[in-house]
C-alpha cells in the first residue's frame, strides 16, 4: 500500500475542514459526520477554532483508501494564519486546494496557489458547494483556467473527451494518444507530479456528493515518493503537549529513526503518531511518515534533522506590535514565555529593545491578536495588550560591497572579510562561502558561515532586518595559538555591519496587491486618491461598474478599505494582498522618524577592534580600511553587479517635459568655473525685477464642453472638435508666446503610455492609463511652479482649488474663450492697420498724367 501526505488548502469559509471531515467518514475513520457550526468536527478539537469556526492550527488524521494510505494535513485557511499553512508546505506530497463554488476564486486562494508553485507542489482542485452555487460548472471551470492554469482539466467528465483533453497539454501525449486513442496511466500521473496537469472536481462536501469519487481520483493518479536510505527529517511544526512537553513534528524523508535514537546530541524519548487529538506511540518511524517527536529541543520548523539550516518562508508578517504588559507581569518572564511561543511560530519574531525596555513581536492581523491573548491567557495567566503596531520596513543593498570585520583584543583574534551582493525582491538571504581550505581551514569557514546565519543582522538605515542580499566569504585569517571561537563570531558580525556602511543601502517597505469593484461615478475620486497614495493602477470597465487593479505601498493604503466603502455608500469593495517588498516612496521620511544612529548602537557595532601596545583599540568603521590585515578581495570589474528591482511606481516624466522646455527655449548652458572666477569690472550697481516667462496649462476636453461651439462639434465628432480646440489655441499662442501644453484624458485606454507631440507651435499631451488630466495637471503644475507663471485654464471647481494650492493662476473655460477672442480682435486690428492704404481719388490718374 502507497502512503500519500497530502494537504488541504483553502480561503476561509470554503469548506475545507467540511471536506476532511467527508473522507474521514466515508474512509471509516470516524463513525458520525460533524459540522463546523455545530462545533463538533474532528480536527477542530481547540476551544478557540469551535468557538470562532475557523481552523488556527495545522492537524494530522490517516485514512486508508483502497491501494493507498493517506496522512491528511489540515491547514489553516484565514490569511492571518498564512505562516502556519505554508509551514505544511515543506512535507506535502500532494495538495488539494478548495475553492468555494458560491464565491470563485478568492484572493487568498490565489496567494496558496502561487505558494504552491514556488514549493513546486503538485494539486488537486475541489471546486465545492456545487450544491448552493447560482454560477454554472462552465463559468466557474474557465474562471480556474483562468487564474490558474491553462492545464486545469475536469476529471469527472468522460473518458474518451478527458483522453482528448490531455493530448493537448504536451506533444508525448498527443502521439500516444493518436497512436493508441488511449494514454498511459503512469504518464498521466506523471504529468501531475510536474505540475503539467491539475485535476479538477465538482462536488458538495457537505452532502458527500462527489467526494467518494474525488477519493477514487487521489488514489488513481497519485505516486508514492521514492525516499533516500539514509536517516533525514524535514521539521514543520513544534507544539507543547498538555503537560508542557515540547514536541517536534517531523516528516522521516529518509531511513528509519528509532525510539532512544540520538540526533545531535539529543536523545528521542518518544516517537508519537497522532490522529486528531489523540496518538500512538510507536518504536520507529520509516520514511513517508509523519511523527511527533518527544526530546528534541534545539530544532525548529524549516530545519532538517542532517541540518540544522533554516528554511525562509515567503509569508512573513508586515507589521510589529508592542507588547503592553499588565503592572504586576514580570517582564523578564513574559519575554522567556513569547520566546517559547516563537520556537512553535518562528515568524512571531519576539524582539527585545534594551533602549527602551519595551519588547516587540510581529502578527500578520487582528484575528491573530486576539488569538495569541488568549493563549498567553491560559498557558501563562498574564494579560497582555498590543499598541496599534507599525509598518515592518526591510532594508537591502543597490550594488555589491565588501565588509571586513576585525577582532583582536589582547590574546584574541580574527578577522573576515565578506561580499555582500544585491539579489532579485523576494530572494531573502542567501549565504556561501567562496574562501579557500589554502587561505582559511575548512573548519573555520563552516564556523564563519554559521555566525553569519545565527542572527537577523540589522540595517543601517533604520536597524531594520536585512533582506535580499547574499553573504559570500571571500577571505579570513586566524591566529594558530590566540584565535577562539567567539573571535571569529565577533568578526564575522562586525564585517557584515562594516559592509552595509560602506555600502548604498535602500529601505523597503511592504506593499499591496489590491482589486478595487466601484461604481463609475467614484472612478475620478478613487483615482485621485491612488495618486495620492503612491499606487499604479489599471483600469477594467464592466457594465455598470469599475474594477481596478494595482499594486501600493502598505503604509498608504492599510485604511483604504473602509473609505471605499463609504465613498460608494457601501457599493464598492477594496481587497488586498501582499505582494512583497520594494522601495520606499518616503525613505528619507522614514528614516528621519526612526532617528535610528548605527554607530551609537553598541549592540551592533560597525567598527573593529586591532590590538597595540599591548592593549586593544577601536577602530570606526570607515578607518578600517587603515588597519586591516588582509587587502580588499573585490573589485567591482571582476564581479557581476546585481541591481534592485524598484518598485511598481508611475512612468518618471520629468524628461519629456525637460525636452519640451528645452524646444521652446532652447538647451540648458552649463558654467564653467572659469566663468565664476574671472576678473569682475567694478560697475555701478541697479536692481531690475526679472519677469517669468508665463505657461498656459489647457483642459482640454473640459474646454471642448464648456464652449459652445466645440461643444456641437463634439456632440457628432469629439475628434474634430478636438482639432479645431488645438488651432484656435495654436493662433492664440502666436499671438501670447507663451509655453502653451494642451492636456486631454486617455486615462480609459488599456496599455497605453501616455504621448506628447508639438503641433505647430503648442504642446498636445495625452495622459497614460489610470491618469486623468487633472493628475497631469497637478504634478506639471507643482514642478513649474517655481520658474514660470503657471495658468491653468479648465471649469473644474475641484481641480481649479487644487493648482491655486501649487502656486498658479487660474482661469475658467469662458474666461480663457473671451481672452482668446479680445486677443485675436486686437491683433487682426493691429494687422489692417499697418497694411499700406489703397483708396483711389477723383482725377487722380490726370494729375499723374501731367506730371
């Protein structure tokens, strides 16, 4: 019999534990179905998950079915318990994500599946509540396709249609299949676990319908793993049993571990298989099996029993808490009581700040606030409370830097030198060792390597945890008879601190993904407010309704959701997710609020410490270079230089206007010093007030449908009105010689980048996607401001309240047609006048005749 560990995955209120339930009954596992508002279910036995009906904890249950053994993992599906769901990830063979058939495909699902993808897991899709849904099996299948894979295929349809189906998905199966007219088990199975083929279902798990046959799907076209020989474990999970015990709980992917065994120096008291609440205990465990392990204390999840490495998730919270502690909680303890809670949840991250006695610990939501009171509430019996919280910010480098750390007080020393690289967003830390056994023994770079992941170093910036960066050992050098351990340790922190001052350090900042549903009339409101919030988004216009879809920073749009809601009179809804992090659009902002100084922190410091006379010195940070032992490795001509990807942000227009300022008043004329050290004759001095040139800013489809005459032109065709706008303002132009730019809206026009072009002598400027005129006009405004005497011409009362705010004049649509009109009439007079006068006389060809 195949053994499976297979895990079930889920947005909230999918029906997740529901389907768990439904094959642990149908499988005979348990004798009597239990539902989730009857809080009665197996796997949700904690009293938090009955009374609030979700799942917080990962649990395991087995179930026989037919040829294969199933270990069933149930995960948590609210998105403030992510990190625990994705810590299941590490020991799937297969997963099931469930998708709520009332709903579609939700945000979080998503997210799980894009986890799914980077852990390279192969899936199964449960499409459920077939039973209450008003959307069509045919609707709901290409929304999958859609948002998923092209290669979703429906499995409950019949054999001969699923055979044509698969002989599309790659060219092995369509020759087999024209071969044959039939495709091989062991190949469709295949395909499944490469991820090129994900078998979909329709059911209720709720009224069993379509889950025994679902069942009969997973036992047909999984495979058993082919495990190792050699004893190897995979760490996802550690819990305290009822009595206190610290269990690890572990996936053997290779070997057998037995009862007493001992695994770096800790010896396993106990090997527990748990089924819900309750386990067995057993005398070994082989590989494919999912255990709980009683001795263990030094490993936590991410860890692999043949390496204690950590592995970094990619769900990590985003905001830190304070932690208000009651006035007679010790808190020495509670610090020891939340590091016990960060062994079971590394992502909790507890921090203590000696500065300020406060300590500090990062959540992913409110749910989980109130979820973690509670356990400190009855495991500890302290009440706790957490402030509002802040924004988690990151930090990273913009190009390669070599650090250099140096250790040697009197009888001690070491030093390392590191490279530090920028890495792709998302990357995390990744560490190596590019030294040689002839410059540094093998035993000392393996020690090195170790120190560099022992801790979360922070930045420079604002003492932010690092990120994106790889940690490279390029050089060391130790003492046969004074270097210890701890010498290296203190070198090795010092050279990454020393790299990050000497290098070009950027500061990060969580941000969004968002899809935004409005009304149309709050399309213009809400795309103002995601100018202001720093947020680019594209536009999708439905019927009667607006979708927009983006990406901004966190810190911008964390209350958005609740104006949307208001805004649209409850009409509208804002959802969001986290894409990762990218550059801050305030660093400089940012950092003066944090007043954060790298070289007073004496935890972390950034100098070295060198040895003379007999007596050990500090050396600060950029003096190192004077002291060090060992010359600088890198040089930036031999090394590959990794840039930092920026941020989703809008299109940089300073250019295009620079070349419009520069056609009309022609290139910018650089001083040279010479200019600014010549001889000065002495002459008399005279104040003169230099009048700015003046540069009339157009709204102009606000123009179009405030004159009247435009107005009936646009009325039968909006494109000739528009031309004859621009010649009006072109003969006005001649006439004013000014900077004249003309601005109308494209904001509706899917991909389009926005283009200006020169119309004889005016400037006609089409804005991008998602930005209206008055956005353009706003920023053009404020960017002129100061050289030039900015009119804006436009009847929008908003807009015209907005540009006074930056410093410009304004002037209605119907000021700007009479202005143009006086203008015009003034010189076309002034033009008859200077004409040579033609008038003919009486006898006047006689008078020339005589004379």
């Amino acid at each position: 019999m195949k053994k499976i560990v297979i895990g079930i995955l889920a947005h909230v209120d999918a029906g997740k534990t529901t389907l768990s339930e439904s094959m642990l009954y149908l499988s005979g596992q348990i004798r009597q179905l239990g539902r989730v508002d009857h809080q009665d279910t197996f796997l949700d036995y904690d009293k938090q998950e009955r009374h609030r009906g979700i799942t917080i904890f990962s649990k395991q249950a087995m179930f026989p079915w037919k040829d294969t053994q199933f270990v069933l993992i149930d995960t948590p599906g609210h998105v403030d318990f992510s990190a625990e769901m994705e810590r299941t990830l590490y020991i799937l063979d297969y997963a099931i994500i469930v998708v709520n058939g009332m709903d579609g495909i939700q945000s979080h699902s998503e997210t799980i599946w894009h986890l799914l993808e980077h852990y390279h897991i192969p899936t199964f899709i449960f499409m459920n509540k077939m039973d209450q849904t008003t959307y069509s099996r045919e609707y709901l299948f290409q929304e999958l396709t859609e948002k998923y894979h092209e290669n979703c295929l429906d499995f409950s349809m019949p054999v001969t249609q699923l055979y044509e189906n698969l002989a599309l998905v790659n060219e092995t199966l369509l020759e087999e299949y024209m071969d044959h007219q039939v495709i091989d088990l062991g190949h469709i199975q295949e395909c499944i676990m490469k991820r090129q083929i994900f078998p979909v279902f329709f059911g209720s798990a709720l009224k069993n319908e379509g889950v025994s046959a679902f069942l009969d799907l997973l036992d047909t076209y999984t495979i058993e793993p082919t495990y190792k020989d050699s004893l190897d474990g995979f760490v996802y999970k550690v819990s305290h049993d009822e009595h206190g015990n610290r269990l690890t709980h572990i996936k053997i992917t290779g070997g057998t571990l037995h009862v007493k065994e001992k695994i770096h120096d800790e010896k396993i008291d106990q090997i527990r298989l748990y089924e819900g609440p309750k386990y067995t205990l057993l005398q070994e465990a082989k590989a494919g099996d999912v255990v709980a392990l009683k001795g263990l204390k030094s490993f936590l999840p991410g860890m692999t029993l043949t390496n204690q490495t950590f592995t970094q998730p990619v769900m990590m919270p985003y905001m830190t808490y304070r932690v208000v502690l009651s006035p007679h909680c010790d808190q020495h303890q509670m610090l020891k009581n939340l590091q016990t809670l960060a062994q079971e949840d590394p992502t909790l991250h507890v921090t203590y700040m000696s500065q300020t006695q406060d300590i500090y610990i990062q959540l992913m939501g409110e749910i989980q606030i109130e979820v973690l009171q509670n356990i400190i509430r009855e495991r500890f019996h302290e009440e706790v409370s957490f402030d509002h919280g802040e924004i988690l910010y990151k930090e990273t480098l913009s190009e390669p830097v070599e650090g250099v750390g140096h250790f040697e007080p009197l009888r001690h020393y070491g030093e390392v030198h590191v490279l530090l690289e920028p890495l792709a967003q998302g990357s995390g830390l990744v560490y190596e060792s590019q030294c040689t056994t002839d410059q540094l023994p093998l035993q000392y770079q393996r020690l090195i390597m170790t120190h560099c992941q022992e801790i979360e170093h922070p930045g420079v910036l604002t003492g932010a945890s690092i990120t994106d960066i790889k940690i490279s050992l390029i050089a060391g050098k130790v003492h046969q008879k004074h270097t210890e351990g701890g010498d290296l340790r203190e070198a090795t922190y010092r050279a990454i601190r020393h790299g990050l001052k000497r290098g070009k350090s950027i500061l990060l900042e969580p941000y969004y993904d968002i899809h935004i549903h409005i009304p149309k009339d709050a399309l213009s409101r809400v795309l103002y407010d995601m100018e202001k919030r720093h947020t680019k988004v594209r536009i999708e216009e439905q019927i009667d309704s607006i979708d927009l879809y983006g990406e901004g920073p966190v810190a911008c749009l964390q209350d958005y959701q609740q104006e949307v809601i208001a805004l649209t009179k409850g009409k509208g809804r804002m959802i969001c997710h986290m894409k990762g992090y990218f550059p801050c659009h305030n660093q400089e902002d940012i950092i003066k609020q944090k007043g954060y100084d790298s070289e007073t922190d004496q935890a972390h410091p950034t100098g070295s410490v060198f040895c003379q006379h007999g007596a050990g010195f500090y050396v600060a940070w950029d003096e190192v270079e004077q002291y060090m032992h060992i010359p600088y490795q890198y040089t930036k001509n031999k090394n590959t230089h990794h840039t930092y990807h920026d941020a989703p942000q809008y299109q940089n227009e300073d250019e295009e206007l620079d070349a419009i300022f520069q056609r009309t008043y022609g290139p910018i004329k650089r001083r040279l010093a010479d200019d600014y050290y010549r001889q000065h004759q002495p002459q008399e001095t005279s104040m003169s007030v230099k009048m700015k040139p003046e540069c009339l800013l157009v709204d102009g489809y606000n123009v179009i449908h405030s004159w009247p005459e435009l107005k009936d032109l646009a009325s039968t065709n909006l494109g000739v009105a528009r031309d004859r706008l621009i010649d009006i303002l072109s003969n006005y132009q001649g006439y004013k010689q000014c900077l004249m730019i003309i601005v109308f809206d494209a904001y509706k026009v899917k991909q389009n980048l926005g283009s200006q072009e020169k119309h004889h002598n005016v400037y006609v400027v089409y804005t991008k996607e998602a930005q209206t005129a008055d956005m353009y006009i706003e920023r053009v405004t404020h960017q002129l401001a100061s050289d030039y005497r900015v009119v804006v011409a436009t009847s929008d009362a908003l807009e015209q309240s907005i540009v006074i705010g930056r410093g410009a004049r304004r002037m209605s649509s119907r000021e700007l047609a009479l202005e143009v009109k006086a203008v015009t009439e003034e010189h076309f007079h002034e033009f008859q006048r200077k004409q040579p006068q033609n008038h003919e006389f009486l006898l006047e060809d006689v008078k020339d005749y005589h004379k």
